[in-house]
C-alpha cells in the first residue's frame, strides 16, 4: 500500500523510489546473465551506500551461485579512481557519456517514480542545492498560482482510475501514474531534501523528487482518515508500518520471508 512505501524517519518522509526499482533491475540482470550464460553480474554501487546490498541479497537470492563483481569494493579499481572527478576525466578521454559535469558534480537515480540527487557538493550541508539541479519538478516558488483540480478513485486501498483537468478519464495503472506525474511536477509537488541512515550506519544527504507519489500517498492518508478506525490505524502505524517501510528500503520486500510475515 502506498502508506507503507515510505522510509522511517523521525520528522520525514522519503518515498521509496530508488530501493523499490532495485530488486525490478536486479531480475532483469539476472534474466539476462542467464539467458548468455554468464557466470558473473556487476554494479557500479560504492562500498559504502544502500544499493550495493539492496542489489546482492536480490542477485544471490535468484541465483545463489551467481559471483558479483563490485569494482568500488576492489582495490586496484578505487586506488586508481579516487573519486567523482577522475570518473569525470576518465570518461572525458574515452569519450563516454555521461550526464555528471565538474560544475555538477552529483549523482542522479531517475525511474518512473521519482529522480534522486546526492554526492559531489550535496556531502556539504550548509550548500543548497542548486536550482538547475532539479529536473522533475517546477521550482515551487515559480509553480502556478491556481489550483488545479482533478479526481482519484481508489478500490482496495489502490488507485484504480484518475479524472483529469479537461474531461479525461484513465485507469490505466501506468497512465494514471504519469498523469498524476504531469500535474503534480508542473505544480511543484514533491521535492525533499534530507540526511538520511544508510544500511550500514553513515549518514548521507540526499534530495529526492516524486512528484506523482507525493500525491497519491497524500489521497491515500486522506483516505484512511476518513475510512479506517483510530484504533486499528493507530495499531498498524506502531507495528505495521514501520517494519513493513523499514522492510521496503532495504529492498528485503521481493525475496524475503519477512514482508509475508509482516
């Protein structure tokens, strides 16, 4: 349920865009590496952030005999990479790509869901972020000044069908996602930025757009308060709820005993 998709966190909450795309990339590798035979998948996850292990328990889950090979975690391939700004001028002199700059120096994650911004100059936290760092969203302080006005309905706790400004109706799961993306970005919704708990116990800052999420989850409460006893909800919002988000960011949800249990 979209209340539980959230991440436990004293005063926030971070929608689980990232970890929730994990294990979906995961398989596919999986799928893949078998399909060619292969005897090894990689990422590019560093040693010390939530991706790396949201990405191995999903591999060794679908193929326990699979090796990983995590060149951030091998020292011949960190010892000549310091950091952001020799990746940068590596792949300056190989002619690769990539949508990192020197004068933005941070990392992007961007699904359907959401778009995730840290490292580089984010480590700091007196900086603010940039505003042409942002790509989701319109700068709130820019977004239009009237309201815009459109229609969830919901079966089973679940989005089922969406009507839009101008008469249109979608059911659709993916085409209500986007749309309610669309109004939701161009009006400035769902832009956080916070230190969050890594896996293994650092702290990291990390700002995070989700715009269509933000919005769903915000008719999803709604909805429960207007449906759901206070008792029952204050029970599952003490137990349910954090485990089960707990569960969700650390990717455990896919191929794990433990969501079942919850």
């Amino acid at each position: 349920m979209l209340r539980q998709l959230t991440t436990p966190r004293a005063g926030t909450d971070q929608l689980s865009g990232t970890s929730l795309a994990r294990p979906v990339i995961a398989r596919a590798q999986i799928a893949v590496a078998q399909k060619e035979g292969c005897f090894a998948v990689s990422h590019g996850c560093t040693g010390k952030g939530n991706d790396q292990v949201r990405f191995e328990l999903a591999f060794y889950a679908l193929q326990p005999t699979i090796e990983v090979i995590a060149p951030w975690r091998d020292p011949v391939f960190y010892n000549r990479f310091k950091g952001r700004q020799d990746l940068l001028d590596y792949a300056e002199q190989s002619g690769i790509p990539v949508t990192s700059t020197k004068s933005k120096p941070w990392s992007m994650d961007e699904n359907l869901a959401h778009c995730s911004y840290e490292a580089g100059i984010l480590e700091d936290p007196n900086v603010t972020p940039p505003e042409d760092m942002w790509k989701l969203t319109v700068d709130p302080t820019k977004a239009p000044e009237q309201p815009e006005d459109f229609v969830l309905h919901f079966e089973k706790g679940l989005p089922v069908k969406a009507e839009l400004p101008g008469g249109k109706t979608v059911t659709d799961a993916t085409e209500l996602f986007l749309a309610v993306n669309a109004i939701a970005r161009k009006h400035g919704v769902g832009r956080i930025d916070i230190v969050e708990n890594r896996f293994i116990g650092l702290k990291s800052r990390g700002c995070y757009e989700t715009p269509g999420l933000t919005c769903l989850r915000a008719a999803h409460i709604d909805l429960e308060g207007l449906t759901m006893d206070r008792e029952v909800r204050a029970l599952r919002d003490q137990f349910l709820t954090f485990n089960y988000a707990k569960v969700c960011f650390l990717a455990f949800f896919s191929f794990n005993p433990r969501p079942r249990l919850i």
